[in-house]
C-alpha cells in the first residue's frame, strides 16, 4: 500500500541526505560579506517558488511581495522565479540569483533533497536563507544548528494538520461516516507529492488519527495526485468507476479536495451525503465548499502570518540579529462552525507579482 511507501521514501530522502556529509562550502561561489540594513530600498531577494500554479503558494506568494514592499523593499529587488516542481530547475535558478548578487533567500523547496545543496550554495556565498512552507529533512535542520548557519525554515508542522483532518472527520460521528454500516470506514487517500515529507506526514497523521480513536479504516485507492485538481478528479473518478465505493475521501490539500468533489458528483454521489471529503489550505474555493455542505472540512494554512514571518526573518538577518532555526506556526481546523470568520482571513486581493 502506497501510506506505507511513502514512510520508505522519507527514510530514503533521509538517507540520503546523511550520505550527502555535512560539507556547507563549495569554493566556486562569490562570497558576500554581511551588510547590517537600516533600509532596505537596495537589498535584493531572491524567491523560487516550487510551483507558481499551485493555488496556495500563488496567495503566498503575493502577501509576501506585498509584506516585503511594506516593509521597505523595492518591488524591482524582490525576484521571483517559478520552479515549475523541477528541482534541477530550481537549483540553476539559486546559483543564477547567487551570482547576481543576492541579499537573501526565501525557497520554497521542489522536494525535500534539493536542501542540502541549495544550503551549500548559499552558506558558502554568505547569504542569509529562509525556507518557507515545506520543510527540509531533520538531519538537514540538525546542520543548521551545528554550523550555527543563517538558515531558518518557516512553516507549520505538517502533523497537525492531519491530526485535525482525521479529527474534523471523527466530529461528524461514525454513524454518519460508515455510510454502508459495516463497522468500517472505507477511503480513497489522495497524497501530494511523493518525496515530499509533509505530504507523507499529513496522509500517515490523518488516518492515525482516525485508528487511534478505534475507527476501523479500509483503504480503498491511494494516489498521488501531486497537489493538482485536475489529476485527483481523474483519479477519484476512475477509483469509481473500477466500483470502489469510498465514504470517506482524505486530500492532503484543497485543490485535490476540489477535484475530489468534483469526481464524487460526477460518478453520482453526493458529497457531504454519500461521501466525506476533507483538505488542507482553507483555499476561498474551499470555504465555499464547506458553507456548501459538499467538503467536510480543511485545515487553514495561514499563508498571511507565515509569508510575513518569512519576510521578518529576512530583516532579522539583513539586521544581523539571526533567527531561531524553526519558526512554527499552526494550522486551525475549518469546518461549517467557523468558515464564515475563516473566509474573512482569506479574501484578500491577490496582487499581480509577474
């Protein structure tokens, strides 16, 4: 089953990464000396985002440039690049931004193994690194500490929000859930990306968390539907046409819940009735969804509060003050009681940032 292969491919991200050493120099890069900022009109940062594409890093991305202008930083000094989910690309895209001349770094890593190379590069060029919304392995962490390197991840932890997915289930009751009232609770798993940690840590927690409260759950599809509407509405649509009936529908994010929704009407069932849907992200669309009775919930990722964080702790560095090495933040879980004041945290005008 794929929930126990992605617990595989985090000890082999992790493996790998400890063979990877604890080199943090690579002589081939321009080294920059540390300029205390008092304004920051002048300084440059360089941002790669995994995937412009993606709903959620798309809202990020533009409180972040929005949060940074603010602040003081010229807008023509804020360099954006979208990674297209292509780690070799984003790696080209950190040594291009490095020699340019670079004052920091925020990176939203394509996968977990990228880390270890994009910290070289930067620590070897003494820029300061922030790493936003997918966090890099432990051992990759542990070096940051080590080397006392200025390099932070900002993020919450991907375990609580499976742990509130599987809870926002289990507050409907398993009356409701077990729909065909066999004792078990019959689901479709739609994960986000394979080497992705948080990924595996939201597809493992969700379904614990469901188990530790004596659900008896039965897997009927897992899929990796790489956080994309369109590929989780054509994998839970051919799940049911091969006439698997699930209840239950976990998404570790709200674009794979909305293709989820959108596949379940489709195959003529009735979301919120016939099945139970939930996601991640707290996405407009998805609140919408959840007023509508069609999702049974998701998990709000605070993409305001975390894009500021990660522009406060590019100041902290520009400043020379540092950061901790982990600047966490939690999910809050979304459901019909509190998505009313949640869609107030979230309509926010998106900006252009191309």
């Amino acid at each position: 089953m794929k929930k126990k292969m992605i617990c595989y491919m985090i000890i082999a991200a992790l493996a790998l990464s400890l063979m990877a050493g604890c080199s943090n120099t690579q002589e081939s890069e321009p080294v920059q000396e540390s300029v205390a900022y008092s304004s920051y009109s002048d300084a440059k940062v360089g941002v790669c985002i995994y995937q412009k594409s993606d709903n959620f890093m798309s809202l990020f991305s533009s409180e972040l440039v929005k949060y940074l202008v603010s602040r003081g930083f010229s807008k023509d000094n804020i360099i954006l690049y979208d990674s297209n989910n292509d780690g070799n690309v984003q790696l080209s895209q950190v040594e291009e931004l490095i020699a340019s001349g670079i004052n920091a770094l925020i990176i939203n890593p394509v996968n977990s193994s990228v880390a270890h190379s994009i910290t070289d590069m930067a620590s070897a060029a003494n820029i300061p690194l922030v790493y936003i919304n997918r966090e890099p392995s432990g051992d990759e962490e542990n070096r940051w500490e080590m080397y006392q390197l200025d390099v932070c991840y900002v993020g919450c932890d991907a375990r609580q929000s499976g742990i509130y997915q599987g809870e926002i289930l289990l507050s409907l009751g398993k009356n409701k859930l077990d729909h065909n009232g066999d004792g078990k609770i019959q689901y479709f798993m739609i994960e986000g990306a394979p080497e992705n940690i948080d990924a595996g840590y939201r597809t493992l927690y969700s379904v614990s968390a469901l188990q530790n409260s004596e659900m008896e759950m039965d897997c009927l599809l897992d899929e990796v539907g790489n956080w994309d509407e369109t590929t989780a509405l054509l994998l839970v649509s051919k799940g049911i046409q091969n006439g698997l009936k699930p209840e239950v529908i976990i998404c570790n994010n709200d674009a794979m819940a909305l293709g989820a929704i959108k596949a379940a009407e489709k195959s003529g069932l009735v979301p919120g009735e016939d099945v139970y849907i939930v996601g991640v992200d707290a996405l407009p669309e998805a609140i919408e969804m959840i007023k509508a009775g069609k999702l049974a919930g998701t998990v709000y990722n605070d993409y305001v509060l975390q894009s500021h964080k990660s522009a406060d702790a590019v100041i902290n560095y520009l400043k020379g003050i540092g950061n901790e090495h982990y600047i966490g933040c939690d999910y809050v879980k979304v459901d019909i009681d509190n998505a009313d004041s949640i869609a107030g945290l979230t309509n926010t005008d998106e900006e252009d940032i191309e």
